[in-house]
C-alpha cells in the first residue's frame, strides 16, 4: 500500500542546516527539490504534500511536479496537518514529518505514523528498494532506542516461545 506523506513544511526546513539557512522562498523551493530529486518518500507510488503557514499570494506560489503544497490561511500549519489527519480515512497509511512534539503526539493517537525530519531525509529507510535500507533493516530491528542484531533477536524470540510454550502444556 501506497504511504501518504504530510510535511510540516517550515519545521522541516528549519530543522535542515542547508535550508535553515536560505530565505524563506529559498527555503521552500529547496524542500520542494529535494522532494522531488532525492525522493526521501521512497516509492514513487507515495504520495507527498507539504503544509505551510500563509497565504500563496503573499509568499509565492511554489508549484512541485511531485507533491501537494498548501499554504494555511487563517490558521497554522500544524492545525491544518491534524485537520488533514483526522480527516483521513486511512490514517496507518498516513505520515506526518514533523519535530513538533505537539502535532506528533495528536496525529499518533489518531493512528498515524510520525517521522522525524531527520528520519525522513535518510530516505533508506522509506525506499524498499534500496538495498543499504533493506540491510539496515535486516540487520537491526529498533526497539525504541535501542538496538539488537537479526540474531540476537531471533534467540530472544525462541527462548520466549520455549517459555510460553512451557506455560502452557
């Protein structure tokens, strides 16, 4: 199934040292290209859409071959991402990229999956066809911070099942 990805576009922005550092238009049109050229969403079957605060007319229009772009008008970005969320239909489908504690917080407890800025821009570990993605996540399976190899896990799991198994006979 086909993933939906919703940017908070200026978070991300400023949460990325090359685009923090450019114009507000700059900015922009710089997340745009990197949605489009390096593709951080993986296949081309997900879809992308990119909220910002404002108006298009007082900003700009940015257009994207790609991805979806909003401007907010009377409201913020991040009150327009929970809007879209709640309203989706199929939310574990849905990711919202975003750092905001707040937006995460909601749009998780409404059953959408959350994504990092950084996390997204490592497009490894969206992209199913990349193979250092594939080994990363062959190699490791992430229990919150923590790490365990392939291995380690499989002997867990097999110690756990001879307990259960134990348990109950």
């Amino acid at each position: 199934m086909a993933l939906h990805f919703i940017l908070d576009g200026y978070n991300v922005i400023k949460q990325t040292s090359l685009l923090a550092e450019k114009d507000l238009e700059q900015g922009r049109k710089g997340l745009i290209k990197i949605v489009e050229t390096q593709k951080p969403q993986g296949s081309v079957n997900n879809k992308v859409t990119i909220i910002f605060d404002g108006k298009p007319g007082v900003f700009g229009s940015t257009a994207s071959s790609c991805a979806r772009i909003l401007f907010t008008s009377g409201h913020s970005a991040d009150e327009k991402i929970k809007d879209l969320v709640d309203k989706t239909k199929n939310r574990k489908n849905t990711v919202v990229v975003t750092n905001d504690k707040d937006v995460r917080f909601y749009v998780r407890a409404l059953g959408a999956q959350v994504c990092q800025v950084k996390e997204f821009l490592d497009k490894s570990r969206w992209s199913a066809s990349s193979a250092k993605g594939k080994k990363k996540r062959e190699a490791l399976i992430d229990i919150g911070k923590k790490k365990l190899s392939g291995s380690l896990a499989a002997k867990i799991n097999s110690e756990l099942k001879d307990i259960w198994l134990r348990k109950k006979s």
